[in-house]
C-alpha cells in the first residue's frame, strides 16, 4: 500500500492533493475523520465522492424529470455567521485549536 504524500510541516496523515473545494474545513485532507464525519452527520457525501456520482446521478434524475443543481457551500457561505459557528464547530469536534476568522 502505498502513503499519501503530505505537505512539509503538516501533521502526519494529512493528504496534500485533497481535491476537496472546502479550503476553510478543519478536517480538509484527512481523509479517515472526513468520510467518518459525512457518514455521521449524513447529509452529503464527502466532496472527493462527488463527482464519481454526479454524472449517474443527473442522468437518473433525468429519467424521473427530476433538476439537479449545485448546492455546494462557497467562500461566501464560510465567511457568513453561519459558515464561522459551523467551522467554530467542526474545529472544536476535530479537537484543533478554535477558529477565528
């Protein structure tokens, strides 16, 4: 099996190519807490799954006359008072230092 690359003075286990958009995301790169947060919370599945589904998904979705649209957070939700308590949350659960904007 072969090790992720990490980046210098990250801590280990850390993935550098996270290709998750969620710069701002305390557990962004470590992959073990992340999937085990979206299976907890079961809203969404983690943004690295994504786009293996997303194609079979709006291609079902059609069939059922069905819209699919993209309701990714964006650097604006994070910088609202709602995206800080969540990221003031999601780095006190991850037990890292609080966060502040």
């Amino acid at each position: 099996m072969q090790r992720r690359k990490t980046t210098p003075g990250a801590r280990e286990g850390l993935a550098r190519d996270c290709p998750c958009r969620q710069k701002l995301c305390p557990v962004r790169g470590n992959c073990a807490v992340c999937v085990r947060n979206h299976r907890r919370h079961r809203r969404h599945l983690p943004e690295c799954l994504q786009p293996v589904l997303r194609g079979l998904v709006a291609e079902l979705a059609g069939k059922l006359e069905l819209g699919v649209t993209d309701r990714r957070p964006d650097p604006k939700f994070w910088r609202s008072r709602k995206g800080v308590a969540l990221l003031r949350k999601l780095h006190r659960d991850a037990g890292r230092k609080p966060w502040a904007p």
